[in-house]
C-alpha cells in the first residue's frame, strides 16, 4: 500500500523505501530529517529550490519569501538536472582524509626527528666531555709529572744541603766535646793548648763551611699558574655547543642548494685583501680615530673624529675618492638605504640624512634632536629609525621624517647598558637590537618592548654586524671576531693577528668581503674577502 501511495504522488515518488530491517541508524535518521527540515520552519519539509537566493524553502517559505524571485522551482522537478552522484564529493573528503592521515604520519616522523636530534646532541654532549676529561687528565698529567721532577730537583738539593750542614753540626759538636772533656780532665795549660789548635784550624773551617752552605742554601721552589688566556678559553669552550632553532621537512630530503644555503657563513673564512693607512694619507693624527664604516656598492665611507669628515674610498683603489669636512665630530655613519645614509653629531645634538651620488657623499637633510644621538640604525622592515641616546639611558624610534613615534620602555639594568653602550645594530628578521658594551664587556640584544633576550660575554666589544643568515659578528678589541648566531650562542673565533683596536666593521651588499677599521698607534681601514 505506501509504495502504491509513493508511486501515485508525484512529490513523494522519488522517496527512497527501504523494508524496515533496513532501517538506517537513529542518527542517520536525523541526519536525514535535518536534510529535509526548512531553514526557517523546522517543522515544515523543502519543496522548492530558490535559485536567486541559493536556498531550500518549504511552501509556506515560498510563498512567503519568495514570490517575486524568478527562478523557484520544485526540487522534484530538477533533480535530473542536479548531479545525485556523491562519487567527486567522496573523493575530496577521501583527499583531505588522505591529507590528514600524512599530516598525522609527518607529526609521528617529526617527534622521532625530534628524538634522534636530542639523542645525537647527548652523544655529542658525551663526546665533547669525554674530551674534556682526556684533556684534563692529559693536563693533570703534564702538570703533576712536573711538579714531581721539580720535587726530585729540589728535594736532592735539600739532601745534599743537609747532609752538608749535619757533616759541619757533628764536627762542631766533636770539637765542642773536646773542649768539654779538656777542662774537665786538663790543666789550665790544656786548656790553652786545645783553645789554640781549634782556632788555628778547626774554627775557621767550620766558619767558612758554615757561609759556604748558607751561600747555597735551597731556595728553588714552583708555581702552577694559569694562562692569561685561560678564561677566554673557557668562555670559547663554554660556548662551543649551542641548540639552534631550525626548521625542516620530515617528507623530503633537502636539496644540496638549500644545505649549502644554510651553511655557506658557517663555512667560509677570511682572507685578507687590501689595507689603507689612514696616517700615511695624512687623514689621521695622533688625537685622530677612524669610528665607523659603511660599504655601499662599491664604497666605503669612513667618519673620522678629530678631524671631523667623512672620507670615501673605492674598494679597488686606496686613495681618497672624496671627502666632505663636518662642523663637529660624526661619531657613527650608519646605512640607511641602498644609497642613504644618517650621520650623528652628538655634541650638536643633531643628525644628518645623506646619499652617496658617484662616490660623493650629498648631504639632503639636517634635524635637531631632543637628546643626543650617538648612533642609529635603520629598521628597515618598519621604515623606522632607532636612536641610541646613551647619555639619557634610552632608546628612541622615529618615522621616516623623523618625528619621534615612542620611547622603549626598558628596566633599570637594561638602562645602565644603554648607558655604557656606543653602538647600536637592529638585527631585523629576528627583530632584535644588539647592544656594544665595552666597559661591561659584553653584547646586548634586547626587543623592541624593552626585554633582554640574551648576553653575550666578550672581551671589550667594539663594533658588531649582521650577516644575512642571521650571525652576528662582534669585533673585539683583542683583534678577534666572534661570530655568533641569532641567539647569543658562540660559534667560532675568525682570528685576525694583523688587526688591534677594531672601531668599526661592515659587509659590502653582497655579504662576500668585509671592512674593518681602527687601529691605536697607526689607524688603518682593511678589507677581507670571504672564501
């Protein structure tokens, strides 16, 4: 009877009748009740679809909502236009469960990954200690077979020493019981006699005997001191290993050009190409110091204090390209740009813009500042200006035109390192400043809130850069350069015996040559090539 009653009926004969042990699940059910249910009368069944508003509606919606639209027609009636098939919709939700189901095995290869890094740092852990202890054992060696040989050296000085002074007691205490035994059982002519036989020859014996050995008494003796290197060593060695952040695909091996990618800076090293003597030129007297560069293309632009001026040399060449003379001393030139520049003059409390036109050096603009600036760097990300006002403890940003946004606001520590720090870098893709610390012997890196994210611990720190990769490099005033990486952690020493006193350090635009400059008694600018 209900099949009859479905077939006769033209809206309920597309209804699906199944008998009743095939009835589906009671969700399922609900499943398709909801299906049916109109959107705004839940009680009511779709009939229509509304094509001008993309909706399903029941009658009482259709005549309600929906009477002056164009297209409203009964779901019966363009079924065999729709496509029932649910095949494509399958296989996209097989995709995506495919999809998930990788993303689930990625996440299961990534915490093996994460296990078998961690298991290699431990081994490397274990072997960086087993070699400390076979070097300590090898120095404890070392050091106790010398004392020991030292020991023997002195203690058979000290034998001889001593048999020498009891040889010369036992013959004193020989002749002092002669003397006893005569006035005892002698007359006062033995007396006399034995008093002039032991002063003729006995007595002075004795005495010169007695000079001789206190002449070489021991005095030899030892001492275990340290190297004065000793605790840079340690500070290296504490440094040696580091946990770096990194990011990687457990689906595929790296190819060898990102490798190399990732590694080049690491790698390379430094080789010395080209030096200037800035007193040869006459550029520098004895009251005279180079204090910061700048490479652009192939330039390099060096502020010199005393003399106040910005000289411009050419990188192939070692004469003066050009010079340009300043009212007052220009403590730092910073980059700014691909041709831009800003120089500070603290002592006007004033900074200049500048760009570098065909080797010349064209000042475009001049501002007065609320506080002296010794040195600012360029956010570039931000198109911002950070400036280093040492002397107030604080750290201003301004905008492009110079207006000041704000203040960071940092804690008092981090307000005496702003103090006793003259150089300022702001390391942008891990938007971080880095602070040169010369009388707290150490680098900075703050945020831009203000917070200390790291300390690294060198000897007098006089300049820093950044290389692409993110390493930092600090020019010390040993003639060292550290290189660390993003999060303060050592990662070698680029020793460069040629150097003292580095003020200043820059990369050229292609991060393969590096310029230092400084020096105390003979100030220099030298250029290194990466190999």
């Amino acid at each position: 009877m209900c099949k009859l009653d479905h077939g006769r009926r033209k809206v309920l004969k597309h209804h699906k009748l199944c008998d009743l042990t095939d009835l589906p699940p009671k969700e399922i059910n609900d499943l398709l009740k909801s299906l049916l249910a109109c959107p705004n009368n839940e009680k009511e069944e779709v009939v229509y679809l509304c094509k001008d508003h993309d909706v399903t509606c029941c009658n009482k919606c259709a005549m309600a909502d929906h009477r002056k639209c164009e297209e409203v027609k009964l779901l019966s009636d363009i079924l065999h236009d729709i496509k029932t098939d649910c095949s494509g919709l399958t296989s996209v939700l097989r995709e995506i469960q495919q999809n998930c189901e990788s993303l689930l095995e990625h996440e299961r290869k990534h915490e093996e990954l994460i296990a078998e890094s961690e298991r290699k740092a431990m081994l490397l852990l274990q072997d960086v200690k087993q070699k400390l202890l076979d070097t300590y054992n090898k120095i404890e060696e070392t050091v106790l077979s010398s004392i020991a040989n030292k020991k023997k050296v002195i203690f058979e000085k000290i034998s001889v020493q001593r048999e020498s002074v009891c040889h010369t007691l036992n013959d004193t205490e020989h002749q002092s019981s002669f003397i006893e035994q005569v006035e005892k059982f002698g007359t006062e002519v033995h007396a006399v006699l034995v008093q002039r036989k032991i002063k003729k020859e006995p007595q002075a014996r004795l005495q010169a005997s007695v000079v001789d050995i206190g002449r070489s008494r021991t005095r030899s003796s030892f001492k275990c001191t340290a190297n004065t290197c000793l605790d840079t060593l340690l500070i290296e060695i504490r440094n040696s290993l580091q946990i770096d952040n990194m990011v990687c695909d457990v689906s595929e091996k790296r190819s060898d050009s990102a490798i190399k990618q990732t590694s080049i800076y690491a790698e390379r090293s430094l080789q010395f190409q080209s030096e200037i003597s800035l007193d040869e030129m006459k550029l520098i007297n004895s009251n005279n110091n180079p204090y910061s560069c700048i490479w652009i293309d192939h330039h390099i632009v060096v502020a010199l204090d005393t003399s106040p001026s910005l000289v411009v040399f050419h990188e192939d060449h070692k004469t003066v390209l050009s010079m340009i003379n300043c009212k007052s001393m220009p403590w730092s030139v910073s980059k700014t740009g691909p041709n831009d520049m800003v120089i500070t003059f603290p002592r006007q409390r004033k900074i200049s813009f500048a760009q570098l036109r065909h080797g010349n050096v064209h000042l475009v603009a001049q501002m007065t500042t609320n506080v002296p600036y010794k040195d600012v760097a360029m956010d570039t990300a931000l198109n911002q200006y950070i400036c280093l006002a040492n002397t107030e403890g604080q750290i201003e940003v301004l905008n492009n035109d110079g207006i000041l946004l704000h203040t960071l606001d940092v804690s008092p520590e981090i307000k005496n390192c702003i103090t006793s720090s003259h150089h300022i870098v702001v390391h942008v893709n891990f938007r971080i400043l880095l602070l040169t610390d010369k009388i707290f012997n150490k680098i900075t890196a703050i945020n831009f809130h203000g917070k200390t994210l790291f300390e690294y611990q060198s000897n007098n720190p006089l300049a820093c850069a950044v290389d692409p990769s993110g390493d930092v490099y600090v020019a010390c005033l040993s003639g060292n350069i550290h290189q660390i990486s993003p999060t303060g952690q050592y990662k070698r020493s680029l020793l460069l015996k040629e150097i003292d006193f580095p003020r200043g350090l820059c990369f050229n635009d292609t991060n393969d040559k590096l310029a230092i400059v400084g020096g105390l008694d003979k100030c220099y600018l030298k250029l290194y090539k990466y190999i």
